[in-house]
C-alpha cells in the first residue's frame, strides 16, 4: 500500500485527560511500530483529518518518521477552524502538526455547516487511500465507529485493506517496553 488513511479514538474516550498521560508514549510506540512496518513495505503517504487523539499522535509520530523514511504525511480536516471547539492545548498541537504536514487542506472551504461534512471526510479518505489503519476497540469504538463501519462496507466492497491496533497490541508494546527497561 502506497496511501493509507489513520484514525482511532479521542483522547476522552481513552480516558485521557491531559497530554502528560503515561499512556501516550505506548499508543505512540504501537502506531511507530505499525508505521515503520508499512514503511517498509512501500508505504508513500498517511492521510488523516488531524482530530485530537490517535490521529494528532499518529501524525507526531509521522512527522518523527519523516527523518528515517520517505513518508509523507497529509492532513485534510473536515471544514475551516475543524479544531476551534477542542481544548487549548490540542488546538496548540494542531496548529503546530499541521505546519509540519506535506499537504494540508480541509475538505469544504468553510466552517462547520452540517453533519455531511463529517460523513463525506469519511468516504474522502477511504476513496483516496488503499487501506486504514484504527487504534480502537472494536467493542466500545467510541466516534469512530462510523469511520469504521464505512472502512468495513469498503473492505468488502473493494480492494480495501483494514488493518487494527488493538487493546492487546497496546498491552504487548507495555510488556515490552516493561522488559526493556
């Protein structure tokens, strides 16, 4: 796969609560070690909205990649101002990932005006990658069950590939990491 989408859940739906959390190194360790793997593979390109949470990670840990492999990374938001109503310090990061980003453009030229712009960024990224990658729970999904429910329609309706991060791989980067140390 050249192009590949990321999405996940929300830092509130992981029960974070700020961005000191020490569960973020290990979310962040797991998307790298997914990431370097696909990379190696071929990978060009890793488009996401940006949203707070696994997909504002992701694209730390992207822009950290761009240094060892030729990955690029785009960030395509839903609407102008996406991250207006989100926490000072997300909005921070944000602001900051997306001057880093190889390409950045939101989907509609203006603010939030309906729930489609939320349900046709989800079709956008599934047309213009070849498979996604979810950090979620397939049990209690959280937001992104819509994503996923559309990812899953395209898995079977294409030459779409999902791939998961799940509870267990996060457990297993922690035991790791653990045994390291």
């Amino acid at each position: 796969m050249k192009i590949i989408t990321i999405s996940g859940n929300k830092p509130y739906e992981l029960n974070i609560r700020n961005e000191k959390d020490p569960r973020i190194p290990f979310i962040k360790a797991a998307i790298k070690q997914r990431l370097v793997s696909l990379a190696e593979e071929g990978l060009e390109w890793v488009i996401t909205t940006g949203q707070m949470g696994v997909e504002l990670w992701a694209a730390e840990v992207i822009v950290d990649l761009k240094q060892e492999y030729p990955i690029k990374l785009g960030i395509f938001p839903p609407f102008l101002e996406y991250e207006s109503r989100w926490p000072e310090i997300y909005q921070q990061k944000y602001l900051e990932i997306t001057e880093q980003a190889d390409h950045f453009q939101p989907l509609y030229n203006e603010t939030y005006q309906a729930p489609y712009q939320l349900m046709n960024k989800d079709y956008w990224l599934i047309d213009k990658s070849e498979g996604g990658v979810l950090l979620v729970d397939e049990d209690f999904p959280g937001t992104v069950q819509y994503l996923l429910e559309k990812m899953k329609e395209a898995v079977e309706q294409e030459q779409y590939q999902l791939m998961f991060i799940t509870p267990e791989d996060l457990e297993d980067i922690v035991r790791e990491q653990q045994l390291d140390a």
